[in-house]
C-alpha cells in the first residue's frame, strides 16, 4: 500500500474512532449544562423531620425487595409519606421553598374551618369582599348582594379553588376576631370598610398555625395562595398542612366532594344553582387520566409563578399515604397527577421495605405535652382558638361511626374518612407516643 494512501486512512481511522470515544463524552457534557440550567433549592434547606430531608436531591433508603422509584419524576419538589406513622419513605428537595398555588387553601381551611361553625351559618357577601381578587384568580361564581351558606362556600373553595369564596370566608372569619361573633345583622355580613383588616387578621392567624404546626418553610401572605411576593411553602410543609386537616370531619367532606350543586343568582324570587366538579383530576378523573383508587381528596393548585402544584391522600389494604408534587417540568398532559399517582404506586408497593428518610413532625403542642385543649372531629374548636382543634394529639377510639353520605357526585370512587371521637392524649403519653394518627378510612360509595 502506497504511503500516502496508508497516512490517509490512518487519519480516517482515528477521526471515527476520536467520534465514537468522545461523542459520548461531549453529550454527558451538554447534558450537565442543561442540568446546571435547572433551578435549584437554595441551602441550606431545612432538617427538620430529620437531616436526611435538609439534603439535595431525591432521598431513599431501599431495602430488600423494595421496588426503585418512578423513573420520570420531573417535580422540582415531592414527598411521599405514611399518614398515620408520619414516615417519610422518599422525598425529593422536601424542604424547598416555593410558590404554593392553591395548595395553600389547605392551610386556610384547617385554620378558619373550625372557627365557621354551624356549616348552616349564611352570609350576604358585599361588594367589598370580592374587590380584591387577584387577575386571572380561578372563581367558583360568587355575587354581590347574595346569601350563601358556609357550607356552600366551602365547596366554592376545595372543587372549584374560587378564591372569591375564600376572600369572603377570610372577611367572616377576621372579623370574628375581636368581638367573637358577627358584626352584621340575621344574615351575619360584616359591615363594610373592615375587610381589608378582616383578611389580614386571617393571614396572621394561618402564619400562627403554621408555625404551630412546625411548617416553618411557610409564609403567609394571602390567603388563597394566588401569587405574592415571599409567598412560599413546601411539599414537606403542604403535607402537613394535609394531615392535620383530614383530622376534621368537615375538611375530609369535603376534600372527597366529586361534585355538588352551587347557588346561583336569585331571579324572579327563585334561585337558581349550577353544578360545580372537583378541578382534583386524581378524584374525578379527565381526559388522559383516570380517578385514582383509594384517593380521598386533598388540594391542586396552579399558577404561572408557581406552576402545577398537587397533595394527595389515598388509602389502600388498610395503609394511607400522602403525597405532594410540586411544579413538575414534564410537558406531558395532566404531569403533576401522573407523577403524585406513580408515587403513590410506589408507596404501596414499597412500605414496610424501606427505611423512612425522615417524619412528618406533630404540632408543637402535641410534640411538648403543652396542649390542655381538646379537639373534635366534628372540625368545630373546643379550645381557645382555630388552631385548638389541631394542636392536640389525636388518638382514635375503638367505636367507628358510619360513613355519613356527602354530597358528593357519581364520578369515580370517592373515599370518607370516618374515625370515633379524638381525645387528647396525656402530656405523658405525648412525649412517648410520636404517632400522628389519622382516622381509619373506609370505603364510601357516592350517590346514585
């Protein structure tokens, strides 16, 4: 072979094969970049529920026979987590501050619920209550001038996310707070000109439950959860925020609503309703996704800054877990159920093969033995305040009551948690005993 034809396809040779040696290369770099591109968590993140969930990135601590976790989980933060243990099997960025949506409305609830008692209470809303609505907030169709029943704006705000019910519930429930009852007259209204302090007093109190309930990544500054500078929270903190409301009978009806009738404007002396569904795809199913078995509620959310944001809870063989995505990157249709629901698939298959990675913590009051007021599962507050009903260990009795049929629509499978009546514990027994219990769930059928 001719010298110079023999130099030609050495160099040929070596071209392709620097080609195949470091083309991977080069693709392992670019990849970097793109990751390097990715919004991380600032640290350091919070421990607490233990210092594995201050780390960055997914934790998990498999153990024989443990299945590995869904392989496309784009969340920017998640967690999975035993509801009644408070293990925390896997998490992903747990502690990572972010905008919550109207996930946050779990917090409004287990804070005002409580203190809104009878659900029969009526209010006629003024023009004052739904000025300050954020642009583009999602609405369930409140008026002006009309009267709802607390527990018709309750369903306004678990289906349909409307933040013009909450702007009116927040006006009920800060202006009960200096005087202990209603400033109007029989139909309860406020009078106008004190809501803009009304809905301030009710951010206070979510902040002070809060930070009750050791969600210290959280801070409070609307009540709907529609986007406002410094408005952050947490999947560890959401799900708390889950756990201590599905103590309250009220809360879970709620949650597990598919579909309820709403009141509509009043028209020659007849009012009118319209049907309203539950924006919770995992309970009530759409196109591209199916209802979840065994789900029992709990919260989405979505805004631009904020992106999807979902906490779930389901029940299957006896076991509940809980579940939180936050802002999922996939572009896939209906990503943040896709993802919560894989999760939820692998906590079921996984539980009693892993090693926790941390806990959901219990309130202060709970985890101190400082807690003197008793709750009730009826989501009414024996103690001193909104937060007395969550700030003291529950513990279920022995005696179940049945399932009471909500008023929930023929979508799926909806779930009712039903429990006996939850004591307090003895300061004693407090410091001992760390579970958190939640009432057994049972399985409810809605409504033909």
């Amino acid at each position: 072979m001719p010298a110079l034809k023999k130099t030609a396809l050495t160099v040929i040779c070596a071209t392709l094969m620097s080609t195949f040696v470091l083309g991977p290369v080069a693709f392992a770099a670019d990849k970097d970049k793109d990751d390097d591109k990715q919004p991380r968590p600032t640290l350091p993140m919070s421990s607490i529920g233990g210092p594995q969930l201050a780390k960055e990135g997914t934790q998990v601590n498999l153990g024989p026979g443990a299945p590995v976790l869904p392989a496309e989980l784009t969340g920017r933060s998640w967690i999975v987590a035993d509801a009644e243990s408070g293990d925390v099997l896997a998490a992903h960025n747990a502690h990572w501050r972010l905008p919550p949506a109207s996930t946050l409305k779990m917090l409004f609830a287990d804070t005002v619920l409580p203190a809104l008692q009878p659900s029969t209470l009526t209010h006629k809303v003024t023009d004052a209550e739904l000025a300050d609505l954020g642009d583009g907030s999602s609405l369930v169709g409140v008026k002006e001038d009309q009267t709802y029943t607390v527990h018709d704006l309750w369903l306004g705000v678990f289906l349909r996310s409307g933040n013009d019910a909450v702007h009116v519930l927040a006006s009920m429930y800060g202006g009960r707070q200096d005087g202990g009852g209603s400033t109007g007259g029989e139909n309860g209204a406020e009078e106008p000109g004190g809501e803009e302090a009304a809905v301030a007093k009710t951010v206070a109190a979510m902040q002070q439950h809060a930070d009750e309930l050791q969600a210290l990544d959280t801070t409070v500054v609307t009540p709907d959860g529609y986007d406002a500078p410094n408005q952050v929270s947490s999947a560890y903190d959401l799900t708390l925020f889950a756990r201590s409301g599905m103590q309250k009978k009220d809360f879970r009806e709620y949650a597990a609503t598919a579909t309820a009738d709403f009141p509509g404007e009043e028209k020659d002396g007849k009012r009118e309703s319209f049907e309203i569904q539950n924006t919770n795809r995992l309970l009530t199913g759409d196109v591209g996704i199916d209802p979840y078995k065994g789900i029992a509620g709990v919260k989405n959310g979505y805004t631009t800054h904020a992106g999807n944001t979902f906490t779930g809870i389901a029940e299957r063989d006896g076991r509940v877990l809980l579940v939180t995505v936050m802002n999922p990157s996939s572009d896939a249709g209906h990503a943040v159920y896709k993802e919560a629901a894989s999760l939820l698939d692998w906590g079921f298959a996984a539980s009693g093969k892993v090693t926790p990675v941390g806990e959901l913590v219990a309130p202060k009051s709970a985890d101190t033995g400082s807690g003197t007021d008793s709750g009730s599962d009826t989501g009414t507050s024996t103690g001193k305040g909104p937060q007395a009903a969550a700030g003291a260990k529950p513990q279920q009795t022995a005696a179940k009551s049945a399932a009471a049929d909500a008023p929930s629509g023929g979508v799926g499978i909806a779930l009712a948690v039903v429990g006996g009546v939850l004591v307090a514990l003895a300061a004693g027994v407090l410091l001992v005993n760390r579970r958190w219990p939640l009432p057994d769930l049972v399985r409810r059928r809605p409504r033909p």
